[in-house]
C-alpha cells in the first residue's frame, strides 16, 4: 500500500473503527511498528507492541460504548515513506468508577500528531502517536 494522503485517510479512518470495537489487540497491532513505537497519551507513554498492549487492555476494560468521530486529517508532511499527520478526533465514552450508582459520560476533542512510516513489505503503519492536548466537551467528566 502505497504512502498517500488517501491512504492516510483510509488507516485513520480503520484505526479508530477499531477501537470502537474494541478489537482484540492481536488485530489491532497490525496498525503498528514495533520498534521505535511511541504513544503518548494524557494517562500514560507507551513503548513498543507489549507496552501498547498492557495500555490497551487497560482502556478497553475501563471505558465503553466508545465512538471516535474524525473531524479532520491533515497530512503536515508527505515524503513517500514516511508521513507527519495532524488528527482531531472526537472522543465519546462512558466510565464506571466503583463502587458508583451510575456510570458517568465523557467527550473530548483530542488533537494528536501522527507519525507513519511504510515498513519493508510496504505497508503503512503508525510509529508515533501522540495526544498533544484534549479539549473537554460541555458536561463531560474528567479523565
């Protein structure tokens, strides 16, 4: 898969599908390099395939009916093997803190520097992942 701005589009797009899923992460880390992978996000920096994993297994058993909405990709840099994106995307989720009556809501605009690279066989993958700031949505809880 050639490294376009289509194709940066299309793994944005798949990338948060499957996190709305919550796919198993066995089908999630195919979206991502495992040496020299970087996620930063506001709870925690993770390191390589093991380090996403542990965070992932972590979000995906405490936030849910999660719906991430893009509202815009914008491909900062572009040169055939590598790629610098800019990603808004709008976080929805609810949160049960124990030992509470209810679960609460929360939203977030998150705005995120992506960093993709082409790996060897040519397929696209995310190497850098940081959440730069989020923006609390009116009435949403805090993280």
């Amino acid at each position: 898969m050639a490294l376009t701005e289509k194709t940066v589009g299309t793994l944005v797009t798949n990338w948060y599908q499957a996190l709305d899923r919550h796919d198993d992460v066995a089908e999630v880390l195919p979206y991502l390099i495992d040496d020299g992978l970087e996620m930063r996000f506001p709870e925690a920096t993770a390191r390589g395939h093991a380090g996403f994993a542990d965070w992932y297994k972590a979000v995906t058993n405490r936030f849910f009916d999660e719906v991430h909405t893009v509202s815009s990709v914008e491909v900062a840099a572009l040169d055939g093997a590598a790629a610098t994106v800019r990603v808004v995307v709008n976080w929805q989720a609810h949160i049960w803190n124990p030992p509470a009556a209810k679960s609460q809501w929360m939203g977030f605009d998150a705005f995120q520097t992506w960093e993709l690279v082409t790996d060897p066989r040519g397929t696209v993958r995310l190497k850098t992942y940081i959440v730069d700031r989020l923006e609390p949505m009116p009435g949403s809880a805090s993280l």
